[in-house]
C-alpha cells in the first residue's frame, strides 16, 4: 500500500502550479489566431501536469501513483516541447524562453528523481 501523499505539499506539485501560471500568463502576449491551437494546447499540457501529481496521490498503491506520475512527466516533455516551438516562431522572448526552459527541466528531474524513490520503496 503507498504512503498517502498530501499532494499540496508536494515540491512538484506545487511548481507545476507555477508552470500554470506562467503559461496563462505567457500565452496572454500570443496572438488571437493561436487561441485554438498553440495557447490551447499549452494551457491544457500545463495544467496536465499538477492534475496528474494531484490525482496520483489518491491512488492506493505506488505502482498506480506512477502511472500518474509518468503522465505527468510526458506533459512536462511536450509542454518544453511547445515552448521550443513558441520561441522559434517568434512569440516569446529567449530571456522568457530561458527562464521557463529551466523551470520545466527541473520539473522534469524533481518528477523522474520522485519516481525513482517511489520505485525503491
């Protein structure tokens, strides 16, 4: 049985929740004609990303909570994947590129490092 999580708590949680913020807040600057596509798909990759740490810690056994974990992960790759793209189409800045670029690498290993630990018990 997993050790029950209080998922609020949790670092990762927590900077995925900024990561929603700074996408929001990002995606405002992105023209209207992305509104349905590229701002979208970002907000909603964002947002995958605590949802599926928070949904995770409600499962009964580790092996399920890193399912959700893993899916976690996967949102994190393809949202540093949209922020490639959002730069190289010219919507963000490379100061603003950078900045989010290592917030969602360490992410990325704060989650795989979880995993891992959680893999171990």
């Amino acid at each position: 049985m997993a050790a029950r999580h209080n998922f609020r708590k949790l670092t990762i949680w927590k900077d995925g929740m900024t990561i929603v913020k700074e996408t929001y807040a990002t995606t405002k600057a992105f023209p209207k004609s992305e509104i349905y596509s590229l701002s979208n798909q970002m907000q909603r990759c964002s947002i995958s990303i605590p949802s599926n740490i928070a949904e995770g810690t409600s499962k009964g056994t580790d092996k399920h909570f890193l399912q959700y974990l893993e899916t976690a992960l996967g949102s994190a790759f393809e949202w540093e994947t949209q922020l490639i793209i959002s730069f190289e189409v010219g919507y963000i800045s490379e100061i603003k590129f950078k900045h989010l670029e290592i917030k969602i690498q360490n992410i990325q290993g704060m989650i795989t490092r979880f995993m891992e630990k959680l893999t171990k018990s």
